[in-house]
C-alpha cells in the first residue's frame, strides 16, 4: 500500500515539475561553469528567445520583464538557446523554417504518432507509414507520405551528404550556363 | 571577377538552400528547395557515432515534395530521436 501511494506522489511530483513555468535566464560559459544573467534579458534577447523557444517547439509565455518555458531544460541547452537568440544570422535563417511550421493553424489539430526504426524515432503526422527496403551495407528504410511524395533515410558510412554541385558556368564569344544542380552528389 | 561576385554569381543557379542546426544534440545539415516543389528536402547527419566499421553516418530526405508535405516533414526533423542499437 505504501508502495503504490509513493508511487503516486512521485508520479505527481514529476508531473508538476513537467509541467510548471521556469523564468528563462540567459545563461553563457565562462570557461569554467554556467553562468546565469538576468540583466542580459534585454528587449532584443527577449524577442531572439522567444523565436528559439519557438522554433523548438518549447511551451513558452511572457509577460512585461519576462519569458518562462514550461518544464525542465538543461543548463548546457540553455546555453545553447542563450547564444541563438543573440545570433543574428541563426535568426534569420531559421525565419524560414519558423514560418513555415507555425502559420499553418490548422496542422495544431493534425493527429501525430512517432515512427521508430530501431536506431531512430521521429513525430509524424498520423497519415505517414513505414515501408521497408533493402539495403547493401546500411540500413535504409522508406517513408511514405501519400501517393506522390515519400521519404527515404540511410544510416550506414555511405549515407548521401545532400550536397548541391556548383553550377559550371562557361565564358567567352557563347556564353552559356550549363546547369548540372539536379545532380546531387 | 573577384571570388564574392563569383560565388555570388554561382549561387543564383543553386536549387537548394542550406541551413546548419543540431537534431538531438548532433550537428545537422538541413536542405530545402528555394522554390517549392522543386529540389531536395533533406537532413543530413556527419556522424551519429562510431562502430568498429567506422562513422555512421544519418541521411533523409525527399524529392520534390508538394510545398505541405515539405513544411510536416521540417517540422518532424527537429522531433528525431536517436538510439544506438548493437
């Protein structure tokens, strides 16, 4: 009996550590440990966090001095939030990927489920499905998503690195432009 | 043509756009197509960890993917877990 009610007291416990608000505090490295500075909080930090936490899919709120994400993070990611908000060029290249996961309301009401393939999981819109395929020496494995687009991953020591091959540009009395970019290597 | 306008001049016929960020801790090479529909929508991971083999290395992605399917899929990249398995 005495089992079973700690069991619950813990259990609420934890919840109510998973789901309470902590006020953020900009935290850096000074070489040695983690250092929190609540005067670092200015109005553009401010805004940086809020995309970050964002972007994250952090549960965040503000008010008028503060921001507070909800449950626990820990410092070596907080660190790691702390210096994006402040980094302009993070900031504005992940405006791209910001936008295009939040202004479609109606994906907040899509079912989701998590796929696991062994060696990794990912949180996918209800409707997509493992498929199988074979692989030479990595383990490869399908995604699809409807009747025209799937996914596909590689996990081994030959995995394709995305990359996009410069396009070769010829100059002279014909000028031409040789476009090779739908070759990736 | 000094090496910014040259590289500037290549970039225009570039189909992707590239973005470094971490899924799960890991450094992590994000591509997206410029236009919509058009290219590759991928992550791509250098080294997850290390076997008696060698590096092990992640790579998923799509090709030409209808501009919903391709915001669900960035949208899943950052919720990627990883689990080393013997």
């Amino acid at each position: 009996m005495q089992t079973v009610l700690s069991t619950i007291i813990i259990s609420v416990f934890l919840c109510s550590c998973r789901d309470r608000y902590n006020r953020y505090v900009p935290t850096y490295f000074d070489g040695e440990q983690f250092v929190e500075r609540q005067d670092s909080l200015t109005p553009q930090h401010k805004e940086g966090i809020k995309k970050v936490f964002a972007f994250y899919g952090v549960p965040f709120r503000t008010d008028s001095n503060s921001v507070y994400y909800r449950g626990t993070i820990e410092k070596e990611l907080l660190l790691n939030y702390s210096k994006k908000a402040m980094d302009k060029d993070w900031l504005a290249t992940h405006m791209f990927i910001l936008t295009q996961t939040s202004c479609a309301g109606h994906s907040q009401q899509q079912a989701f489920k998590t796929l696991d393939f062994g060696t990794f999981t990912i949180v996918v819109p209800d409707s997509w499905r493992k498929s199988t395929a074979q692989g030479i020496d990595s383990y490869v494995s399908n995604i699809i998503i409807d009747s025209s687009d799937t996914l596909s991953f590689d996990l081994g020591h030959f995995s394709n690195p995305l990359s996009e091959r410069d396009p070769i540009i010829f100059q002279g009395k014909t000028s031409r432009i040789v476009d090779i970019p739908t070759v990736l290597i | 043509m000094d090496d910014y306008r040259q590289a500037k001049e290549l970039d225009q016929y570039k189909k992707q756009n590239l973005l470094w960020d971490s899924v799960d801790g890991r450094e992590a090479k994000i591509v997206y197509p410029r236009k919509s529909g058009i290219g590759i929508t991928g992550v791509y991971i250098d080294s997850l960890w290390t076997t008696k083999f060698g590096k092990d290395r992640f790579e998923l992605s799509g090709e030409n993917m209808k501009p919903e399917n391709q915001r669900l899929f960035l949208q899943a990249i950052k919720t990627i877990k990883f689990k080393k398995t013997e």
